[in-house]
C-alpha cells in the first residue's frame, strides 16, 4: 500500500515536540506579545521562547544536515509547524522565515556560501540567529511586488538596484514587509534580497538574489505595525549606498531573482496553508467547547441544535482535507527536489482560504459571544486573514503563477495526480502583469502611472 496517511513513530515524535514546545513554551508569552502595541517589541517578546525552539532544534530543522541544519523534510517541518502555527502562526512566520532567508542559499549558493551563511545560522551559541527573505517593495510608483515579473524595463517591476562598484554591489531603494528587522530593528544576521542587478531590462531578466548581513552600513529598519501575526517581524526597509560583497550574491540566482521569488513562496505554500489548519483547527476545537457547555437560553447546550452540529461537523471535514491537501503538497516538494511551483501555490490559495471561511462560520454557531475578548476567536480571525495575504499574496501572486502554469501549452493537467515534474519556466512568468491601460501608455509614449503615495 503506497499511500499511508499514518505518521511515522518518528513523525509522532516531531509532532510531540512540537506540541510540547507550542503548548509550554510558547503559548505563556504570546497573549502579552500580542497585546503589546509597539511592534519591535511585540516581537522581542517572543525572543526568549525563539532561543528555546532554537536549542531544541526547531528554528533551523528545515535547513540542510550536512551545513548543520535538522535537514527535516518538507513533510515533516508541515507535520510540525502546525502545532505551533495553532498557538501562534506570527512566531511559526518568524521560523519560517529561517527557511524563506536560507533555502535560496542551498538551492543557488556556492558550497562556500552554504557553508559561510548555513554555517554560521546553525552554530550561533546564543540562539539568537535569524535569517530573512526581503522581496517584497513598498506600495506606490517606485517598486513593486505582485508585478515583480512585469516584462517591462524600469519603472515597472522589483524597485531595489544592485550598481556594481568594483568588488561590491551598491544597494539603493526600499523593500516592505521582510522580515529582517531582526530583535532591535538593526536587521537579522543574514537575509536573502531580491534585487535589479541590470536596469535595462524587464523583471524576468534583469533580477539576483544577495545575501544582505547584519551591520552592513546603509540600511535602516522601521516597523510595520500590523492586525495579526503582531509577534512576527516585518519592516519597511531603506537601502541607501549599502556596499555588500559581490561574493554574497547567489550565483545560481544571478539574473533568475525572478524564479527564486517564484520556488520560495511555493516552497512556503504548504506551511502557509498548515498555518491555516492550526488557527482553524484551534477555532473549532474552541467553538466544539463552548457549544457543548452553553445553552443559549434554551434546555440543553446549543450542540444539540442542527445548524451548529451541521455547521462544525461541515469545518471538522474541511479542516481534515487541508491538512491532507498541505500534507501532500509538502510530500510533493520532497519528492521533486523542493520545487511545487503549481502544487505549492494550489495548496496555499485553497487552504488558507477555506480555513479562514472556517473560523467565521464557527463564530457563527458560537453566536455574539464569539467578539467578546473573554474568548479567542477574534485572534483567531485576525491572524487567519494574514494568511491568504502573506507570502505572496493569494491574489497577485499565488493565482498568477497557477495560471501561467496551466496555461502552458505542454501544461499535463494530470501531472500532479500522477506525480510527475513540472518543470517551471520563464515562459509561464509574466502572465496577467500588463494591464490594458500599460499597453495603452507604452503604445503612446507617455509616463506610466506614479503614485503620489509616496
Ligand atoms: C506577516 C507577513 C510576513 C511577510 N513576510 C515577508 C517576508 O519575509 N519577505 C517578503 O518579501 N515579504 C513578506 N511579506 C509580504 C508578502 O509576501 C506579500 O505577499 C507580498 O508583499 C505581495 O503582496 P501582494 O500580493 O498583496 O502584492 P501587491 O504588490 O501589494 O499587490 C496588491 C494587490 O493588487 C492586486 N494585483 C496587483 N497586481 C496584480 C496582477 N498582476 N494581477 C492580479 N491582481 C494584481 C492584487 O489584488 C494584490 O493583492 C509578508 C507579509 C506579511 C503580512
């Protein structure tokens, strides 16, 4: 029998430590974490639970063994993740982000740059380490996110420039929404920058990845304060003359920043979606004790009444089906050397979508309680709608990469039910970035569209 959803006793015990660590030493601080109305220092609260998961080898599991890494599988970081995105998905993010900073590395760095960067982010006596992913730009006329693979030449598409100057690359411009902050908003020890490396042409062609470390002179980091996810870190990050070492820039990237973009926030897709299992896992279980212990006025606990018996029986079997969705997708990646560009993507959108109608429809049967603060659902709700918004938007990004993939004329529909490769190309990027009115300016000549928001 080849398929066997059963976990191994391995597994169980990747998920029992997860668990453990979720439930005893992550879940005291996050409350107070969460209220807290300064986001550096909501983060920094989570700082003393973070050096403990890195101890017990959580905070680096999904990197590679041999440069120090736990070298879990992808199946087996979702299997985890989910305990602990069921307590707090905003500090599984700041975790996750470890993977989103450091995979890139593995994938299109050097053995010497594996070593120097992996090396140095599973060794760190303190715990404190932390790698960061910073692709994402600031909204308005001067960079750019979901557009990232605009075909067009500046101003369209990634904002941040690379100018080489001799051994170095010199960084200008601003980035929004990474994760490098790090524990005092002086930026995380390492993070992976997708950055314009050529000018002159369009955002397939003309983007790299470096790794930015921590002091380099030139960078300052302001935080975002956001709805949900409060204990995980994003800034608005300025570049201005930041001299970094033309050896930190990922040679397997150099030119492809585009595909790096495209494979980490597919690699991230069934962790996101695992983050939606866990907050709604944790809103049903909560709604199921509520209506077994409430009577609305009535004889006997609101349990007994069809809709909300239907309603949560209804959540418990979509909860089970995007676990198994996430599950699969994580199995997918194993199994073809981390790349689930489509599968990746299908599972976030779906998942992370369906999870957060789950959580509403259980404050439905929980009724008015459910907004009072006494009980959690409003948490809940809040960090389940960063979900389909974050790594890379569900909208922009995720359902655009879907299409350019089946849109593929050699695209096999049947490809994931059967397990095969699909192998993502530059022609399946681009799709559904220019809209009629770009045609419409770069038919006339005139100056495209710049936002006063800046
Ligand atoms: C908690 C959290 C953690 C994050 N961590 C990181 C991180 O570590 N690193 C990082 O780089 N980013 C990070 N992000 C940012 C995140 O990855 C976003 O998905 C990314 O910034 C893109 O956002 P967007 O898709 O809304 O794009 P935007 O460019 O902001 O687009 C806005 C909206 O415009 C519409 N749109 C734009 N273009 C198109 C199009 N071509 N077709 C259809 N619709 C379009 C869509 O509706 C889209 O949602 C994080 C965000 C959060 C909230």
């Amino acid at each position: 029998m080849a398929i066997d959803f059963t976990m191994s006793p391995e597994q169980r015990q990747i998920q029992a430590m997860a668990r453990e660590f979720a439930e005893n030493v992550l879940a005291p601080v996050v409350p107070e974490a969460d209220r807290e109305p300064d986001p550096l220092l909501a983060h920094a609260r989570t700082k003393g639970a973070y050096v403990e998961a890195y101890k017990a080898g959580i905070a680096m599991a999904m990197l590679p063994k041999e440069y120090g890494g736990g070298g879990l599988s992808c199946l087996d970081l979702t299997i985890a993740a989910e305990e602990i995105c069921a307590v707090d998905p905003g500090f599984a993010c700041t975790v996750l982000c470890n993977g989103l900073g450091l995979m890139p590395v593995a994938w299109y760095g050097t053995e010497e740059q594996k070593k120097r960067f992996i090396g140095a982010a599973t060794s760190d006596p303190t715990g404190e380490f932390l790698g960061g992913w910073t692709a994402g730009e600031p909204p308005g006329g001067t960079g750019g996110t979901a557009n990232f693979d605009n075909p067009f030449p500046r101003p369209a598409g990634i904002g941040l420039t690379a100018t080489r100057d001799g051994d170095h690359y010199i960084l200008n411009g601003r980035k929004k929404w990474s994760s490098a902050g790090g524990w005092d908003a002086k930026g995380v020890n390492a993070q992976t920058v997708i950055v314009r490396t050529d000018g002159d042409v369009g955002g397939t062609k003309g983007l790299s990845a470096i790794v930015v470390e921590r002091g380099t002179p030139g960078i300052s980091y302001e935080f975002v304060n956001k709805e949900g996810h409060r204990t995980a870190s994003n800034a608005l990050i300025t570049f201005d003359n930041a001299r970094v070492p033309v050896d930190n820039l990922l040679p397997g990237a150099a030119g492809n920043g585009d595909f790096v973009i495209n494979r980490n926030f597919a690699w991230s897709g069934p962790v996101a979606g695992i983050a939606a299992v866990g907050m709604a896992r944790s809103a049903y279980e909560a709604a199921l004790k509520f209506c077994k212990a409430n009577t609305a006025g009535s004889l006997t606990p609101i349990i007994r009444f069809q809709n909300v018996g239907y309603i949560l029986g209804d959540c418990a079997a979509k909860i089970e089906s995007a676990r198994y969705f996430c599950w699969r997708a994580s199995d997918y990646l194993d199994k073809h050397e981390q790349h689930a560009e489509l599968v990746g993507a299908m599972c976030k959108i779906n998942t992370t979508e369906a999870m957060f109608d789950v959580i509403y429809k259980c404050m439905q049967v929980v009724g008015v309680n459910s907004l009072s603060t006494e009980y959690p659902f409003g948490r809940f709700l809040r960090e389940a709608s960063v979900l389909p918004i974050y790594d890379g938007g569900n909208m922009g990004m995720q359902r655009r990469r879907v299409h350019g993939v089946i849109a593929d004329e050699g695209f096999n529909p049947r490809a994931v039910m059967e397990d095969s490769t699909i192998v993502f190309e530059k022609s399946m990027e681009s799709i559904g970035t220019v809209a009629d009115w770009d045609r419409q300016y770069s038919n006339s000549g005139s100056t495209p569209f710049v936002s006063a928001a800046e």
